[in-house]
C-alpha cells in the first residue's frame, strides 16, 4: 500500500533520513522502532507532507506522494494521529471531530456512528471542550478524528506515551479490531514492546535515520532488542 524508497531528509545541514526504505503492506499493522532520536516522527511527518523530502518516492496506492500537498494526502485516505495527540482545546469534542469530515472522499456531512461505538466517552462528552478530557481521553479524540476521515491508512506516532494502563489497553484492542476486523492497514511508532508485540503484524527498526532490520514481528529477537532498542 505504501512503498518508500531511498528517502533522505535534512534538517538544516543535519542528515535526519538516508536512503530508508519502507513498504507497508496492505490489510497488516506495521510498528516503527528504534531509540529517541532516530527520525521516526521524521519519516511520518515526511510522509504527511508536514516536511520537505530531498531525494527518494513515495507511493500511496500507485500515487506519487511527493507531488501531493499535505491537504491532498489526507483526501487520497492516510489518516494521521500525531504525536502529543494534537486536539485543539478550546473546541469541543464534536467540533473537533467534524474537522475531519471535509477530507472524506465521500463528502459525508456528519460524524459516522462507529466512531462512538469505537469511543463510548467521546459522545458522553460530546459537548465539553476538548483541553477538559484526560489524556487518555484525549487520544481517543485524536484516533476518532483521524477514523473521521475514512483512511484507508491510519498512521499513529506513540498512540500510548503519557496515557493511563486501562486506556493503554483500550487503544490497543482498538487498534487490532481496526486491523484484523475492518482491515485498516496500521503504521504506527510504538517504544513499549508489549504494546508492539499485540497489535503489529511486521516491525521495522531504525538507527541513525536508516532501517537496519525488519520483518515480521514474531521475529524481533533478543539480539536486535538489545542491539537497538534497549536504552
């Protein structure tokens, strides 16, 4: 579904991406790895459109990605939950939410119900603004804003950082029944193994701004969690 190919990126005279390569394969849930620092968010800003590419392609279902603003990858069906969740605070939830709705290709004028069947909270507290809700609650809202979209791929950067255990759980159960159950293809940049190891299908760690191992993840060995991942 989404092929990348010999990105690089630079942030000023810093090299941030070299060479990276990624294919996230359609129907299956791909976690992003490696230590702080590596270029994950990079890449998935990247490939939102939010950061310049210097050399490399993207394809998004045979589309050059490259040549599509950040606006225009939304419409073509990748949803984004970014980092820090990203809500806007002073609105409420339903407001927030309907953000999302001008992106769909069906030109849908209101919130498509499972999102609340998703997220029985966000319509306990359709009415309150967005900056009252915990931040468990808080990801819910970015997660349902994204779904508002109807992506084909849901992109999360740390969909668990700062979040409550029992809601920590929830999103993950979520995460699987969108994979396995609807068939929505995942990427998402995941630090808690545990987490990782229930909701992806594949894994591809980097280091330094370049993938050095991939795979399924039943084959995320000790070797390369100590190699690369522990800190």
């Amino acid at each position: 579904m989404l092929q990348i190919q010999g990105i690089n990126q630079f942030y000023g005279e810093s090299h941030i991406l070299w060479d990276l390569d990624l294919n996230v394969n359609e129907g299956r849930c791909t976690c992003l790895m490696g230590r702080n620092g590596v270029g994950k968010t990079t890449l998935l800003k990247a490939i939102m459109g939010l950061l310049p590419v210097a050399s490399g392609s993207m394809q998004f279902k045979g589309e050059d990605l490259l040549k599509q603003s950040a606006e225009r990858r939304a419409s073509l069906g990748i949803g984004y939950v970014p980092q820090g969740r990203q809500i806007f605070p002073l609105l409420t939830v339903e407001e927030n939410l309907q953000i999302g709705l001008p992106a769909r290709r069906d030109n849908a004028k209101r919130i498509p119900p499972f999102i609340f069947e998703l997220f029985p909270v966000l319509q306990e507290m359709l009415h309150r603004r967005g900056g009252d809700l915990s931040g468990g609650q808080q990801q819910q809202l970015a997660i349902g804003r994204a779904l508002v979209t109807d992506p084909s791929l849901l992109i999360l950067d740390e969909p668990t950082e700062g979040i409550q255990p029992n809601v920590v759980q929830e999103i993950g159960d979520i995460i699987r029944k969108l994979n396995r159950e609807i068939g929505l293809t995942v990427l998402l940049v995941e630090q808690k193994l545990p987490f990782a190891h229930k909701v992806a299908d594949d894994f591809c760690i980097l280091e330094r701004g370049r993938n050095v191992a991939m795979g399924e993840m039943a084959g995320l060995g000790d070797e390369l969690v100590k190699k690369y991942l522990t800190v």
